[in-house]
C-alpha cells in the first residue's frame, strides 16, 4: 500500500535578508522572496506576507535603516510607510 506524503506544516517565512529588500523598498529586487509567498504578476509580495514579516523583522530594519540614514533620508522606509511603526522598537 502506498505511503502518503505528510505536508509540512510549518510554513517558510523567510529571514531578515531574505525580506529586507522588500520592506525596504516595496518590492524585492532580487529574487529572494521566491517560494517564500505568493508574488504578483509584477514579484511584488502578499500584502499580508509582508505585514507579518514587518512584524518580525521590522525593528531590525528600522535599526539598520537609521544607521545607516543618521541625519535622515528623502526615501521613506516602505515598511514604516505602509505599516507603521513595528513592535519593540
């Protein structure tokens, strides 16, 4: 009789450098969100994988992006624009 497979419940929700382009900038340049989430037609992420990732790894990208912009910067963080602030920061 044949085994069935088990499907693997524990969903991929990517890393940090997986998303940061992302958040970043609203839309991943490189390729790295593939078999993460679903990508449109133009590889622009899930709105709802991307809030759930903000949430994870907002702080440390808002952290990054302030370091990095120390006096401040014309482009505006697509993550704290669309989402807001993130937790714990």
């Amino acid at each position: 009789m044949p085994v069935r497979k088990r499907r693997d419940r524990r969903r991929n929700t990517g890393t940090l450098d997986d998303w940061e382009w992302a958040l970043e900038l609203g839309w991943p340049c490189t390729g790295d969100l593939d078999g993460i989430c679903e990508l449109d037609e133009h590889g622009h992420p899930d709105r709802e994988a991307a809030r759930s990732a903000w949430k994870l790894y907002g702080a440390q990208i808002m952290a990054r992006w302030c370091a990095e912009h120390p006096n401040g910067s014309q482009y505006v963080c697509w993550g704290l624009e669309q989402f807001g602030e993130p937790p714990c920061r």
